[in-house]
C-alpha cells in the first residue's frame, strides 16, 4: 500500500523475490527483525490481508502467467510458483480466480 512503512515494504519486496521458495512467516518477520506476531498484524494492517493471502496471491498471478504462456501441467506451475500441495494450491487458485486452474487455461486464448 502507499502508507506501508520501511519494514513492510522491505517485507513485501522480499516475499515478491522469494514467494516461488517455501517462505514462512517467520522468514519475513526475519527479514525485518521483527517478531512474528508484531510483523503478522503489522503487516495484515498496512497491506489489508494476510502474509499467507498476500503470497498466495503472488503465486496464484505467477501461476496465471505460466499458465497463459508455458505448456506445463498445471501441477508443475503448483510446484513452480511455491505450492507444495497440488490440492491446496488448486483450492487457493480457485478462490482467487473463481476457477480450477485446468479450466482457467482451457478459457484463455493461446
């Protein structure tokens, strides 16, 4: 957001290089020397959702890309952009986007 102070912005530019790793909440709190909980509402308050939606939403647009631009199955692109559940990362990918990932690819143009 536009109001974010120093630490969150640091935050949200290290979880934008490292979402496609298996990065924790505690990484980014780390990353800022901050605790978990402090960093976790701090974070929720400035960007307006949580760590966990805020990657997820990162590699479920990352996930969209590759989708769009690579033939590879959808369960790679889940692997690729972080999600080391397939299940999981097609629940959050159909939340995000209102459809399965098989069906979102079979909707755009190629």
């Amino acid at each position: 957001g536009k109001g974010c102070s120093r630490e969150i912005m640091r935050a949200a530019d290290y979880i934008q290089k490292n979402f496609q790793s298996d990065i924790s909440l505690e990484d980014a709190a780390d990353c800022v020397q901050k605790s978990r909980n402090y960093f976790s509402s701090l974070f929720k308050r400035e960007m307006g959702m949580s760590f966990v939606d805020y990657v997820n939403h990162l590699r479920v647009q990352e996930a969209c890309r590759l989708l769009d631009t690579t033939s590879e199955l959808t369960y790679e692109v889940a692997t690729r952009v972080g999600f080391s559940s397939y299940k999981y990362f097609s629940a959050v990918f159909k939340r995000e986007v209102g459809c399965s990932p098989s069906c979102y690819r079979k909707q755009s143009p190629s």
